[in-house]
C-alpha cells in the first residue's frame, strides 16, 4: 500500500481513537511491521511542524495522539468557555443520555450509537463535569469508560440513576 494512503489511515485512526493508541496496535490495525509504522508516524510528526498546520502528532510513553498545537490554545480556551457559557446543545444530550443509560460505555459505543464524532461533545460533557472517566476497558488500546458524576444528578435534580425515566416511558412520550 501507497505510504500516503497509509498516513491518511493512520491518521483516521489517531482522530477517531482520541486517546493514546500504542504503536503495537496501529501496527497490527494496519498488519505492518512495527518498524515501518514507527517510521510514517515520525514522518507524520514532522509534516505536522509546518506552520500551516493547528495539529500535532505526539508520541508519549510509546504511544501516539493527535492533538492541537499549544500556541492554539488560548483560542480554543476562549471559545471553550464561550460554549460552557451556553446551554447543553442537542448532540451533547444525546450523548449525555448515552452515557447515562450504557454506563459505564467506550466512546465508541457512543459514537456507533449517535453514528458521528464525539470527541468534542465528550470533552464538553467532561468539561461540564457532568461525565468522568470511570475506568479502562479490558481489550486493545485500553479505551476508557465513562461514567455519569454527581454534579449530572444535580443538573438534573435526580438523587440517583434509578430516577432516570424508563426508556419504555420515553418512547411513549415520543410517539
């Protein structure tokens, strides 16, 4: 396979799986040697240096994630705070619910649920402190579950999740 079409999957990889993936797993996702797979994602950490690029590609403790470049961030903190401001939007309810009726759930499992992206959404529900990580998921690459907190049981005025509606009673109430 092209070593560009190898980047563009490698890449996908890294922005779909949001957290540190091992080197060991994208090798075996993509069945390349570990080797030449070190050798693109340097590659790729160089292309992301340009100027013209806001992302980075970092490698920590042997594992890779994609991430936004540091002199970026007091924009992305502005607008973070500009949306904290704001109300739940409807794709972080929806995710919200997810989480409070799988949980604990991979984001994965939200994102096949929703069928889009959830990293920003989940990041904003973490921010708000309305979910956590509640643990690690027993399989490659170790994805975290997440959890409802507290602070969801008082933004919704509930004292535990067995006050949550039943899903039966929504799907009446939908109809």
């Amino acid at each position: 396979m092209d070593k560009n079409k190898l980047k563009s999957i490698i890449e996908s990889i890294l922005f779909v799986w949001g957290d540190p993936i091992s080197l060991e797993d994208i090798s075996k996702a993509l069945s390349l040697n570990k080797k030449y797979t070190r050798e693109i994602l340097y590659d790729m950490m160089e292309n992301y240096k340009r100027d013209e690029s806001g992302l980075r590609l970092r490698e920590v403790d042997g594992k890779f994630q994609l991430g936004t470049k540091p002199e970026n961030h007091e924009f992305l903190k502005k607008l973070i705070k500009e949306k904290n401001e704001k109300n739940l939007s409807k794709p972080a309810l929806e995710t919200l619910s997810i989480i409070a009726y799988k949980q604990p759930v991979t984001k994965i499992e939200v994102e096949e649920l929703r069928g889009v992206n959830c990293d920003s959404t989940i990041k904003g529900l973490m921010d708000f402190d309305l979910i956590e990580i509640s643990g690690k998921l027993d399989r490659i690459g170790h994805p975290n579950l997440y959890s409802t907190t507290d602070k969801f049981l008082q933004k919704f005025g509930i004292k535990n999740l067995e006050e949550l509606p039943a899903l039966e009673e929504l799907e009446e109430e939908s109809n």
